[in-house]
C-alpha cells in the first residue's frame, strides 16, 4: 500500500514538475544507501538490547517470577 501511494505522489509530482519529479527519482537510491549504515547500526543496538534484557530478566524467570506475557494469556485464555 505504501509504495502505491509513493507511485500515485510521484505521478502526481511529474505532471506538476517533471524536472524535480526526475530528480527525486534520481537521489532516491544515494538516499538510500547513504541511510542503510544507520538501519543496520539500529538492528544491531535493537538486538543487543534485547540480549540484555533477556540476560537481566533471566535470573527471575529461574526462580518462577512472573510468566511470560503469551504463556500468561495462553494460561489465561484456557
């Protein structure tokens, strides 16, 4: 749905002015790419933070804290 609209407001930008339709069209990819490095660094930290809440939450689900949230529903719901 979202590259649809992106294609109908491009269309709409190229009959309005085709030049800077063009060339949106052009530094689109250099955007991109120059935007992918911070995408990975985000994954990466999105990672590590889960593996560090998992390594601090650990010790409590060991010594039967409180359950997890889908086994709580999934106990919940039965």
């Amino acid at each position: 749905m979202k590259t649809l609209i992106a294609v109908v407001v491009w269309c709409i930008l190229f009959v309005l002015c085709w030049p800077l339709a063009l060339l949106a069209l052009a530094v689109w990819p250099i955007c991109w790419l120059l935007a992918l490095p911070f995408r990975l660094v985000g994954i990466t930290f999105s990672a590590l933070f889960a593996l560090l809440r998992a390594i601090l939450f650990l010790p409590a689900r060991v010594l039967g804290g409180r359950s997890g949230g889908m086994q709580a529903r999934r106990a919940a719901a039965a």
